[in-house]
C-alpha cells in the first residue's frame, strides 16, 4: 500500500513540474488545436445531393450560400426554423440560396413550404464532409469560401448571420 501511494505521488509530482515549468503551451492551456474541417477562410466542400422533391442540388462555386445541419431531434434547430425561412425569404431578390440538410426525418411542415432547399442526408456522406458533430451548424459561403461557420442556435448567432448576409449582399451590389 505504501509503495502504491508513493508512485501516485510521484505521478503527481511529476506532472505538475510538466505542466507548471516546461513549455508555455502545456503550462498555461495556451495550447491551440486546430479547429476542425471546414472551417472560415476554407473552401467549402464541393457536392451534389438530391432535394426531398428529388431535384438535383448542387452547392455552386459562385455566389451566396446558406447551408445549415438540422436534427428533428434538436431543440435549437427546431428553434431556428422561423429565423432561417425569414432570411431565405428576405434574401431572395439578393439571390441568396438556403439550403437545410436533415441528418435525420424530415418534418412535414419543410416538405411543404419551406422557402429553402431541403435535402436529407440518408447516407451521413455530407454530414462528414462537413464535420458535423452538432446541429444546428450553420455555413455562410461566398464564392466556395466560408465565410461563417456557427455551432449551435441562438439570437445572437442569428443577428451575427443577418449581418454577415447584409455585409456580403452589400459589397456584391457595390
């Protein structure tokens, strides 16, 4: 027992002079991972889906993209289903295309009337494209550049894309 307690304390000895004295990454949580990808400044992956209607869709090179990951399943994505058929609607003459790709059912009301693409994706392919591991997450894209990325659902994360549209749409006219 004792011998069990001494090499404990020595583990712990031991990694407190590791983090507290050597590099300035590992002492002081300054150490930064690279965020997944895609992420903002990254070129968007390029793909082609069918819609629920079974249209063809293909995210284009050029121009405004809103793509957003749902889950019938999440409260925040069931949360932002009024805000984000607002902005397809409000952005339609600035020739913005929404899209919303379902990782799971899709609910009857976005079968109907949704002012936006709705695809579902059965195989998981786009949702590893790209890195969903969360919903609601949300792609503002230019001209295959992401320009947004946003985790999550919330008001200010609807009033930062509300911006970001108006700032993209605004220097597009110009």
């Amino acid at each position: 027992m004792k011998r069990l307690i001494l090499v404990a304390a020595l583990v712990l000895v031991a990694s407190l002079g590791y983090r507290g004295f050597l590099s300035s990454e590992t002492g002081t949580g300054d150490l930064t991972l690279p965020q997944p990808f895609p992420n903002q400044g990254q070129m968007a992956p390029d793909f082609a889906s069918e819609d629920i209607d079974g249209s063809s869709f293909d995210l284009p090179q050029e121009g405004v993209q809103v793509i957003t990951f749902w889950s019938t399943l999440n409260r925040g994505t069931n949360l932002s289903h009024q805000a984000f058929g607002e902005l397809a609607d409000e952005y339609e003459d600035d020739e913005v295309s929404f899209a919303a790709i379902y990782v799971s059912s899709v609910p009857q009301q976005d079968q109907e009337e949704a002012p936006y693409a709705v695809l579902r994706d059965h195989s998981g392919e786009l949702t590893s494209m790209y890195n969903v591991k969360r919903v609601p997450r949300i792609f503002l894209i230019e001209d295959g550049e992401i320009r947004l990325v946003q985790n999550g659902y919330n008001r200010e994360h609807e009033r930062e894309l509300k911006e970001a549209l108006e700032e993209l749409t605004e220097a597009r006219e110009a």
